[in-house]
C-alpha cells in the first residue's frame, strides 16, 4: 500500500495473477475493487473491457504495438495511460501475459478517501464545485481525481508498486450490468462496458457520433 493512503480497514492488494486473463474476465471483477494513489482512493463503479490484437478493432492495440500503446504490451496489472482529444488522460489496467495487449478502461467511480485533494484537482484553476458523485464521474474525471499523467504510464498497479487496486466491496450478485461501450465507433455493439447497477457515481452512456467534415 502506498504511503499516507487511506484505504477501507482489512483490505488486501490485488496480485498479477488476478490480472492475468480476457479483459472481459477482468473488468466486472473489478467492480467494488478500491485503487489507491497516494491520499485517494476511489471505488470503482464503471469499466470497460478491450480485446486483443486484430480481434477487436475497438482497442488502441488493434493494429499491433506501437510507441503509444506499448505499456499494454508489458507484464498485466501495471497502468495504461494514454492523453485523448488534446486534453484529456484516461487510466487502464493491463491485462492477459506480456506481449499480447488487452486491457481494462477505468470509466468511473465513487471517491471513498482523499476526497479533498480529488476536489482540489478536480477544481484546479477554477472556480467552479464540484459534487462528491461527479469526482471520478467519467475516465477523465477518475484520472484527474487519483492524479494519473503521462508519467504513469507503465507503472506498476500490483504490491509493491505506488498502486494499489485492493479487495474492495465488490458488488451482490444480480448488481453487474452489461452493455456496448461508450463512444467507440467500431465493433460499438460489443458488450464490454460493465457497472454496477444503481451506483450514482456511474457515467452516461453515449453511443458514437460521426464528426462532421467541414465542406
């Protein structure tokens, strides 16, 4: 567990080998699991899976390996981090051996310690406030929220590394939900995109829409 993290009493950190399969065997397994960066913690409410290569045309890993998305090619349970439309960082979690490249999106969660310094961040040169439901509301927000940069890229989110993803509360059978995943303009029906049903913190579901050319 990383210094001066507050985390729910009793729990224990996640191995690699939890890791270690399908995204889509991991990502609603990660419902409930808490990841902790330093002072916060957030419980997460809302994922999306992401295949292998030349099988889902969905994942940055489609094409095969590149500069950009070479972290998902390394060892599972370490941090994807990758910068989106020019503003924005989202956080992954590795999974399946080195060398294949599949992954887990974090979409949301619910901020359950640190939340003052996830405000802070949150509200970073501005003057507007923000609802403790809407902290880690979106993969933007979540990264923003745990203070994940292009630094982070590769790190290690398994013991002993500055992330932890620990046991958490994960979700009464019946509570996991299922549906295509948010903004994907290919294999969009696919139905990786896993929550927990009824959770506040769980973000919008917003199918793709085509960017119109300027004539």
């Amino acid at each position: 567990m990383p210094a001066g993290a507050s985390v729910p009493a009793g729990s224990a950190p996640l191995t690699r080998d939890f890791f270690d399969r399908p995204g889509p065997e991991v990502a609603p397994d990660l419902l409930g699991r808490v990841i902790t960066h330093g002072p916060v913690s957030v419980r997460i409410t809302e994922v999306e899976a992401y295949g292998v290569p030349g099988e889902d045309p969905a994942s940055h890993t489609y094409r095969g390996r590149t500069a950009r998305n070479a972290v998902m090619f390394g060892p599972p349970g370490h941090l994807y981090v990758y910068f989106t439309y020019g503003m924005h960082f989202c956080a992954n979690l590795v999974c399946l051996p080195e060398g294949i490249g599949s992954g887990v999106l974090l979409r949301a969660g619910e901020v359950v310690a640190g939340a003052e310094v996830a405000t802070a961040r949150r509200t970073a040169g501005t003057s507007r406030a923000v609802a403790p439901r809407d902290l880690a509301r979106g993969p933007a927000r979540l990264a923003v929220a745990l203070g994940f940069t292009r630094e982070h890229d590769g790190v290690d989110a398994c013991p002993p590394g500055p992330v932890s993803v620990l046991w958490g509360d994960p979700p009464v059978s019946g509570a996991v939900r299922s549906g295509p995943r948010t903004g994907v303009s290919a294999a969009k029906d696919v139905p990786w995109r896993f929550w927990i049903d009824g959770e506040r913190t769980v973000s919008p579901y917003r199918p793709h829409v085509p960017r119109l050319r300027a004539s």
